[in-house]
C-alpha cells in the first residue's frame, strides 16, 4: 500500500535534516579541530587566524615528539593493564551482585538492595576513602586503581535487571538437571544477558581508560600513572619541554600546543575503536536492563 506525502510532510523531512546535519557537524567539530591542530605546522598555526577547517600547513613533527616520549608507552602499558584486569573484575564482581540481587528467593535480597542503593546517594567522602586504601595496603598500588570501583552501583542495577527479565523456567529446568548457581549464571544466564553485558562492559572499559583522579591520589610511582595522568600533567602543567629537544625557546610555545592536541588524539583514538564492535548491543543491552514499569 502507497502512502500518498502532502507537502508539509516534505518540509518537515527537510528541515529535520539539516538541523540534524547541524547539530551533528557542532558535536564532530571540536574532535575535528583537536586533529587538524595536531596535524598543522606550529608556526604556521601561530599566525593563522579564523576557524579551522584543514591542517594549516601540515606536519607530523607533534606526533613524532610525542611518540618519542617514553612515558607515552609507560601510561599506555598500565592504561591497558586498568582497563583490561579492571574491566574483568568489574564485570565478574557486578555479574555475581546482579545474579544473587535478582533471585526472588534470596533471604538476603531486600535489606542488600537497600544498602546498595544507600551508595548511590550518600557517599563517606575522599577522606574516609583514601584511609580505607591505604589501611588495607593498596596505596601506590595497581589494585587501588581496580579494587575499589570494583562494582559500579548504577551498572548493578541495569544488570540486575536484565538478569530479573529472564524467564524462571530456564533456571528450573537447568536445576532440574542438576546445574548449581555458578553453572546457571556462567553458562546460562550470563550468555542470555550478553547485550547487556557488553555494554557494561564498555561502561567500565572507558571508565578505566579516562581515570585520572584516583590515580593522581592514590599513586606516587610514576612507573604506574596511567596515560591520562601524563596527559593531564601535557594539558595543565604544560609539560612539554622534555619532547621538543633542542628546539629553540622562541619556538617552544608554538610548539607545544600542537604537541598537547597529538596527545589528545593519540589518547583517544584506541578506545574509540571499541564503539563499532559494541555498538549493536546498545539499544538491546539499555532496554533489557531497563527497570520496567
């Protein structure tokens, strides 16, 4: 069946999609903007004036300072230690909470859910924090960075969810079979709830690869400061002058904005490239572990 369009309808479509354009190119352009600076020559860039729409003069000299510094690949290499062994107790942590939360029979369901919830809204502070860390040994560690955002109240709760909206029948008939709770939840319930484990997944991964604060508090070596703490100490600090060798003072600070945008995108460019391999589960994942009405 054809369905006839009145004019109205085509000037709708229309103007949907330019202010969609729009509003897509104001949220591409600082990202665009942080690469075409990173790419542009320094002095050039230094007496450019306007809006930046393409290299001003292009150059790799900020990413060849940059990837000459060693503590790029020191912050890459424990960057990837947080976010992979984080990312792999956050999920084991929060999948054993959500399944025991989300079985009706479990004496201690209720009075568990309502301390968990008491964490989303009140918290004991920095203070009281950064004393438990150090009391339990995990200060200037790599574990302060992971055991302690082992579980995420607010990923609980999704989780908890999805596991609740499947059917009871499966978990019957699995201890029907002789199945225990560990075989139900990692062979049965776990791979149900996929969707939304991905997602969470990519919840915490980012999480731990954006992670500065706790590391600045709780971490003194820097053979363990993740990447963003050495960006953070490029972008406040201004810590460039150890990647521009013998660069001459008059150039440095020319320089050294372009070296602040290389190291943002060489920062962000690697977990960007989980979004498309994730990006099929969002909406399933949110919805299933939605809180239904």
């Amino acid at each position: 069946m054809v369905v006839k369009r009145g004019i109205g309808s085509y000037i709708f479509d229309f103007f949907n999609v330019v202010f969609l354009t729009l509003l897509s190119i104001i949220c591409l352009y600082p990202f665009l903007y942080v690469v075409f600076v990173s790419f542009s020559d320094a002095t050039q860039l230094a007496n450019y004036s306007g809006i930046v729409f393409k290299p001003v003069g292009f150059s790799t000299a900020a990413y060849e300072a940059v990837l000459a510094d060693p503590d790029i690949y020191i912050g890459y290499g424990n960057t990837l230690f947080y976010v992979v062994v984080g990312t792999i107790v956050n999920i084991f942590m929060t999948c054993i909470a959500a399944y025991c939360l989300s079985r009706r029979n479990f004496f201690w369901q209720k009075p568990l859910m309502t301390m968990v919830l008491i964490t989303m809204f009140f918290s004991g502070g920095l203070i009281p924090h950064f004393l438990v860390v150090k009391g339990v040994g995990l200060l200037n560690s790599r574990w302060s960075l992971i055991l302690p955002t082992a579980i995420s109240t607010y990923n609980l709760m999704i989780m908890k969810n999805a596991f609740q909206g499947l059917p009871e029948s499966i978990e019957e008939a699995a201890k029907i079979d002789g199945a225990n709770d560990l075989v139900i939840l990692f062979k049965i319930v776990f791979p149900l709830a996929l969707p939304t484990i991905a997602v969470i997944t990519l919840y915490y991964a980012v999480g731990h690869w954006n992670a500065w604060f706790n590391a600045m508090i709780y971490i003194q070596d820097r053979e363990l400061f993740p990447l963003q703490l050495f960006l953070r100490e490029i972008l406040i600090s201004n810590s460039t002058d150890q990647m521009m060798g013998d660069v001459a003072t008059a150039e440095k600070e020319q320089i050294s904005e372009t070296i602040q945008y290389a190291t943002i995108i060489i920062a962000t460019v690697p977990i960007l490239f989980l979004y498309p391999f994730l990006q099929k589960y969002f909406v399933k994942g949110i919805t299933v572990g939605a809180v239904k009405g």
